[in-house]
C-alpha cells in the first residue's frame, strides 16, 4: 500500500455514516443476543454460533457489496446475511424453525441461502464453491465479483490452498475475508496455526490486506478497497480482519481467559460508543428491541414447514416401451468426444473442467480431444486438486452453468467426497428447493488394464446411496449421447462412471444370438436382453463394463446349466428403476447380480435386499464380484481377482447346486 493509499484509508469517517453502521452493527448484536434468550427458553433447535464482537467485520465487506455480487459464508453468519439482505425477520424465523423463515428452518443456523447470499457449516469447501460462483460472474462479464468469509480455523484446511492457486491463476474475482478470531473453537491459534497467514495468501501471487474490527475508521474503507480491487482488476484477493468474539464459540462454555475478554470488550466499537454517547446508544438500544421482539412475538404465531413441502417422494414409471437397441459404428469415447462438441457448441453455459485436457493431449483417454481449441474461454485445464475444481463446479453449477467435471481416474474421486457429500448433494433441499446444482461428475473406473491397485477400482459402491445424487454407470449397448439428454433434465448433481475397457468399444456390436436385446424409453435407458423363442429362467442384472462378460456367459448357462436367463443392464444404479427387475424375478425366481467392484456393501447387496422385501416367494439369489483385494498390476493375477464370464458361470452354478 502506498502513501496515498494510506491516508486515504485512515481518514475518519463522518458522524452521520459512523452513526448509520452503529445503528446496523447492534441491530446484528441484539439479534444474536435474542437467539441466545431464546435458546435458553427452548424455542431454538440446534445450535446457534453467534458473532458478538466480530459484526463490523459484517457490516464493513457485505454492506458494501453490489446485491448482484456473492456472498459465501460459514457457520458464523447471522451478521453477514443481516448486512447483506437486510432481512432480520427471515432470519430469526429461520432459526425457529417457521415455513416464512429464509430456509423453511431446514438449514437453521448455518445453512442459508436469500439474495445471492449462501452459507454452509463446512468452512473449508465453501471456498472453491464460492470461487466457481465468482468464475460464473467472470464468464458472464457483469461486473459483479465474489466474497468468501472463512475463519482463522479454517486456515488448516488444504482446498483453501487448492483454491487460491487457482484462483490466482485463472484470475477469478474473488476476495476472501479471513475472520481472524484467534481461536478454533476453544482452541488458540498458537496451538494449531504456524507462519504468517497473510504470507500463505501471498505465496500464491494474491493481492493481501489487512484491517481490524477495533479500528473502523481503518476497516471501513480498507474493506472498499479490497472489494473494488477485486471488481476492477478482476483478480482475487485476500483481506485478513483481525477481530475477537466476546461469547462463546456457540451456545456451550467459555475456557478462555476472563480478563482477555474483558481486554477486547474494551476494545469493541460498540462498548466505545455506549461509554461516550450513553443516551444515544440508549435510544437506538430501545428501537432495536422494540423492533425484534414484535417480529419475535409475530413467528411464534407462524406455521412449521410441512413434509410434504419438504420430500420429494420418488414415483418409478409404471409403464415402460421397449425398441431395438441401435447399433453404432463408432467407440463410445469418440461418442463421448462429439457429444461435449455439440453440446459446448450450442450453448455457452457449458463448461469442460479435468487435469490434462489441453489439446494436443486431450485427457488421459481422449474424451476432451481439440475442446481446447474450440471452446478456450470454456474448457478448463486443473491442477491436480480433485476437491478444488469439484466445489468449482459445484459452484458454476449453482450459478446456472453447467459444469462437466472429468476427474481422471475414478480411485481419485475420493478427494472429491467432501464437495460431493457436504455440499452437492444438499444445496436442493437445504436450501429449500431454491436452487439446484446440476453438476455432472465423470470418472474412469474399472481394471484389465495392468494399472494396479490405486488406478484400477471400481468404487460406485462409495458413490451410490448419496441422497439427492444420481449414478449412472455408461456401457457398450447405449450412445452415450442418449444418456447424456437424460442428464440434462435432471436437477440433482449426476456421477457418471465410465468404464476404462469400453472407450474403445463400437455401440451395441457383440449381441447375444437369439436374443432380442432392446432399451427402455424413459430416462437412464435400461437395456433388456431377452430370448426370442423361451421364457426367461434366470435374471442376471449388470452394468457398466461387465456387459460383455456376462453376454459371453450365455451360451454356455444355457448348454451346462439348462439356464435361458434374461440379462438387464441397468444404466442409473441410485436411484435404481425396480420394475423390469421386479418384473423379470417374478417369472424366473433366481436373481444373480455381476459387478466389478467387491460384493460386500455394494449394488448388488441394495438390489436383492430391495427384490426379497417385496417378494413373498422364496427366490435364489447371489452377487458375483471381485475379490476384496486392491487389484494387482500382473495380469494373470489381475484375471483371477476381476469377474469374468468363467466367474458368472461358476458363481451361478454353485448358488443352484
């Protein structure tokens, strides 16, 4: 900062403005105040972290945002919402769980969504997601930036540091405001927190600033700086405000010091400005009471949000059309490869993110093959930062793009868990069906490629039984450009797995003779395969890449074990479409699930249970799977460990003897 620059910050603000952000800091203070009274009467549910002592922080950053910028904040975010909507009355209904409250009271304390404001309770995913959403204002070209309050604690968190490399790279408008507390919870930071958090900022090229909540004539303008900084050069910064909560870190005990308490209580704005203007103080005091216990006394009076306003309840279609399936002359990654072509040529709210994209390598199988020199404004090249660019496109999709994610291989999807978990899955109904997040997650998944044991997985188990997400697994009998219209029409974040051996495969080319193999006609087509002449005596149920395997093993069912079984490949393993599955046991009353990964816990165990509660009958059933082993690089070993269509048989021959 120069010496301009610093008389310009240090210039006192005039009385009337001083006056105006007393006036909103202790709104903010007294309605934390009234949720602590009204937690003590049992009229809160949950938990309540309040800001006392940090509201100038608050009023400073997001009372002087554009209402078009955004706003990302963490568990401790009544002030920042007040400053920014304006809205007391949503929030303290909120918190007391009412249908007017700015959540219905499903997100409560921590988890608000109103006016491009968002919070979540997880400080250190909020930050990626909050970086996709000022990305989506860059590529909108409006002007508009982004702001993510995170803490002191939150500076132990490593996508904080994934995120900052990226968004001093791209040059993303966001500013972070760390709220320097000096405690995590009750701890200290000299305990958990080594160097200097403005040079953490800094390391990674970041404009950094600094201020503190006791010096307002400072802060004030500082924090203007820093969000016009970000807005004009389109660039990220870091603004470090030290400040000091004087209440507990929620609700519980206090372990800190008394008298450094009291040491900062003399230093808080507000206690300044009740010494020194009691009467003043005392008849903004009054209004401000007077105000929240009439909208208080008002809530009390309002109704719970309903259930029925809440779940979505899931209705499978009852009626289902079959058609051939169409074979296609082309490998399903080129398929893939044209279908982003298309789509990134049609419309420019979709974007392409994935580690090693740029042409002329085009990804580790090829799939973003010369997206780069079509659509350089749209295809994002990663670092290595699974859990950044996944709360990235998070947040883009939550911002109305839509966001493709490639995550190379799928055994790295597990450092995407969080933002898929934490957030993805939860923003539809937390935040009261007010906004969706459509982010579409791909991966490779699956062995017979020599890889090893951390690139040969197949882990859709982890991945299936996430509420609110969809998983599809792609295979060698559907376009992929099919399945693809399907994820367009659906709301909920989708990971789609693909299997590594089917890239190369042509659609729908090795069909089972005698057979007539035909697709379903609603979303997440299931493929059938039947025989023309004989009633099914057997169900076999599969995807992704053990298509091929267990059409191999029905020739040899049929002439070994006198077995005509009827095969269905499903396309969307959670949620699972029941009713062809449901419809083919009837007839046989043998049910054998194929998957790559291991058995236990997996798809297989969720269909049987499934089938056998809504089955009187006695019905046989058995998972076929790998071994519960990491899969081995040597090839023989490699065959051993991963089913087969010598597996199929054996397996179903064991389950009828």
């Amino acid at each position: 900062m120069n010496k301009k620059e610093s008389k310009k910050t240090t210039k006192k603000i005039d009385a009337a403005k001083y006056l105006e952000l007393i006036k909103e800091a202790l709104l903010i203070r007294r309605v934390e105040e009234t949720f602590l009274e009204l937690f003590s009467q049992g009229k809160l549910n949950g938990t309540v972290h309040t800001c006392v002592g940090q509201e100038f922080s608050a009023v400073a950053f997001a009372g002087q945002l554009d209402e078009n910028d955004i706003i990302f904040s963490n568990h401790r975010c009544h002030g920042h919402y007040i400053s920014f909507t304006k809205d007391h009355h949503g929030l303290i209904a909120e918190l007391m769980g009412k249908e007017i409250g700015v959540c219905g009271g499903v997100g409560s304390s921590q988890h608000l969504c109103n006016k491009n404001f968002y919070s979540n309770g997880i400080q250190g995913g909020i930050v990626p997601v909050s970086a996709g959403m000022a990305l989506a204002k860059k590529l909108e070209k409006k002007g508009q930036i982004g702001l993510v309050f995170i803490g002191d604690g939150t500076l132990g968190e490593g996508v904080v540091y994934e995120t900052m490399n990226i968004i001093s790279k791209w040059e993303i408008p966001l500013l972070i405001v760390c709220e320097n507390n000096y405690y995590a919870q009750s701890t200290h930071t000299s305990v958990n927190l080594a160097g200097d958090i403005i040079k953490r900022a800094e390391a990674f090229g970041i404009k950094s600033f600094k201020s503190a909540t006791s010096e307002v004539d400072q802060l004030i303008p500082n924090a203007l700086e820093s969000i016009e900084y970000v807005r004009k050069e389109c660039k990220p910064a870091f603004h470090l405000v030290d400040t000091y909560r004087l209440v507990p870190h929620s609700k519980g005990d206090d372990n800190r010091d008394k008298e450094e308490i009291e040491r900062y209580a003399r230093l808080d704005p507000i206690n300044i400005f009740k010494a020194a203007n009691p009467d003043i103080y005392n008849e903004i005091l009054t209004g401000i009471d007077e105000k929240i216990k009439k909208v208080v006394l008002s809530i009390e009076q309002e109704e719970l949000l309903s259930l029925e306003k809440y779940y979505d309840r899931i209705v499978e279609d009852e009626h289902i059309n079959w058609e051939p399936v169409e074979a296609i002359n082309k490998r399903q990654v080129e398929l893939l490869n044209e279908f982003f072509d298309d789509s990134m040529g049609a419309d420019e709210k979709t974007v392409f993110l994935g580690e090693d994209i740029l042409s002329p390598y085009g990804g580790a199988f090829k799939v973003a093959k010369n997206l780069s020199t079509k659509y350089p404004d749209r295809l994002f090249s990663t670092p290595i930062s699974e859990a950044a660019i996944t709360g990235i496109a998070n947040g883009l999709a939550l911002a109305g793009f839509k966001p493709y994610l490639e995550i190379m291989f799928g055994d790295f999807i597990t450092l995407s868990l969080d933002q898929i978990i934490n957030h993805a899955s939860k923003f539809y109904h937390m935040y009261l069906k007010q906004v969706a997040c459509p982010v579409v997650i791909r991966t490779a998944m699956g062995g017979r490629r020599g890889y090893g044991p951390t690139h040969s997985q197949t882990l859709d188990k982890f991945l299936v039984g996430i509420d609110n997400v969809t998983t599809i697994a792609l295979n060698t009998l559907l376009n992929p450009k099919r399945i693809s219209a399907s994820i367009d029409k659906d709301k909920h974040p989708v990971i789609v797995i693909e299997n590594k051996t089917d890239y190369g495969k042509k659609i729908a080319q090795k069909l089972p003779v005698n057979y007539n193999v035909e697709v379903s006609d609603g979303t997440y087509p299931i493929v059938r395969a039947r025989p023309l002449t004989s009633t099914p005596t057997a169900t076999i149920v599969t995807y992704g890449g053990m298509v091929e395997p267990v059409f191999e093993s029905i020739e040899e069912l049929f002439t070994e074990l006198d077995l005509k079984v009827e095969v269905i490949v499903l396309t969307k393993i959670h949620p699972i479409d029941f009713k062809p599955i449901m419809d083919s046991v009837a007839l046989t009353k043998k049910l054998f699930i194929v998957e790559e990964g291991s058995s236990f816990a997996g798809v297989g165990s969720e269909i049987i249970a499934t089938v056998s509660e809504h089955k009187d009958e006695d019905i046989i059933t058995r998972r076929i799977s790998a071994l519960p082993v990491p899969i081995p690089s040597a090839k023989q070993l490699e065959e051993w460990i991963l089913p087969n269509s010598a597996t199929v048989i054996k397996k179903i021959g064991e389950a009828l003897s």
